[in-house]
C-alpha cells in the first residue's frame, strides 16, 4: 500500500531545508571561518550559533518582502558590496600572514588564541558585508519561499533548520580532523587557502559590480 504524501506543511519545511543546503554547502568566506574555528576549538558555539541565527534574520526578512528594498535601492547594494570586498581583502592578507609565520603555526592550537569580541566581530562582518547572502537568501530564497504562500513559513523553518544542522556539523565535526592538522605545515596550507578564497570573492564582486 503507498504511503501518503507528506503533509503540506512538512513537504514546504522539507523543500526549504534541501533548497538552503544547496545554497550554504559550498567553499566560501563563512565556511572557511566556521572550520578554521572548529579546528581551534576556538569559540566554536557562539560562532556557528551566530552564523545559523544570522540565515534565520535574514530569511525571514526575504520570506517578509524586504529583499524589493533591495533592489529599489542600487546605492544600498554597492555600498554592501565595496565593503564586502574591502574586508576579505583585508582578511585575506591577514591570512596570508597566519600562513608566512611559523611562529603562529604551534600544532595544539595554530596560534594565540583570538579574543571572543575579536572573532565575532569577524565573522560578523564575514556575513553581513557579503552581497551574495543578501541575493541569495534574502532576494532568492525570499522570492521561492512566497510561492509557498501560506507554507512560506513553513519553507523558511526548513531552510532556517538547515542552517544550523550544516553549521553545527562543520564547527563540531572539525575535530575529527585534528590528526591532520597536528602539522604545523596543514595550518599553513589552511590558511593559504582561505587567503585565496577570500581574494578570489572580492575578485569576483569586483568584476561583478
């Protein structure tokens, strides 16, 4: 006998949390963060806990039609935009030099340890200076989470739910990968490799603009 179908509700919630994975699951600025901080076990709660309840804002505020402010608004998107690339320049030179310092490459902790206000306060302009968060969760996943009309909520629980499974795991899970980044030499291809991440997107918002 075939099972019956998925409540309306629960078939919305479903398509919001496959539809944010495939937005979140990628290399990116706030990926690279959230692992690098994973493999410090440094901060690692609060900072993936700011990441899925920041997705959770700005969702809503797509879901509530605040993204056509956006696009009414050019000037808003290009000032986001320059100082999104503004900061991961910067950053990336910070990384950069994590990487050229042995002295900041100690296998137990890959560095001094960064202060609390320190490191949200990166991980905060990570996020909310990045255009692409806005047009893809606010204007994108806004616009697909209307068409659910009254399950639009539901759609953005999904996708809200899925925010904090993927940053959950990517923060936490880091550690089984400690083995490999008890060499000094891994931190230093780690953070070579989030330099030329955060380049490459300030690259590409540059060209984009």
């Amino acid at each position: 006998m075939l099972l019956d179908p998925a409540p309306p509700a629960a078939a919305a919630a479903l398509a919001g949390f496959g539809f944010s994975l495939s937005l979140i699951v990628a290399i990116g600025a706030q990926n690279a963060f959230v692992l690098r901080q994973g493999l410090r076990r440094e901060h690692v709660v609060p900072v993936l806990l700011f990441c899925a309840l920041s997705d959770a804002v700005l969702i809503a505020i797509g879901i509530l039609g605040l993204g056509a402010l956006l696009e009414a608004a050019p000037w808003l998107m290009a000032a986001i935009r320059w100082g999104g690339i503004a900061f991961l320049v910067g950053y990336g030179v910070v990384a950069l030099r994590r990487a050229a310092r042995p002295q900041s490459l100690r296998a137990e902790t890959g560095g001094a340890a960064a202060p609390l206000g320190a490191t949200m306060l990166a991980i905060g302009a990570i996020t909310w200076l990045n255009p692409h968060v806005y047009l893809d969760t606010v204007l994108l996943m806004g616009s697909v989470a209307t068409s659910y009309e009254d399950r639009r909520w539901w759609f953005g629980a999904g996708a809200a739910s899925a925010s904090l499974v993927w940053f959950t795991a990517l923060g936490l899970g880091a550690r089984f990968l400690r083995p490999l980044f008890a060499r000094p030499v891994a931190w230093r291809v780690l953070d070579g490799a989030i330099a030329l991440i955060m380049w490459a997107l300030a690259l590409m918002l540059a060209l984009g603009a």
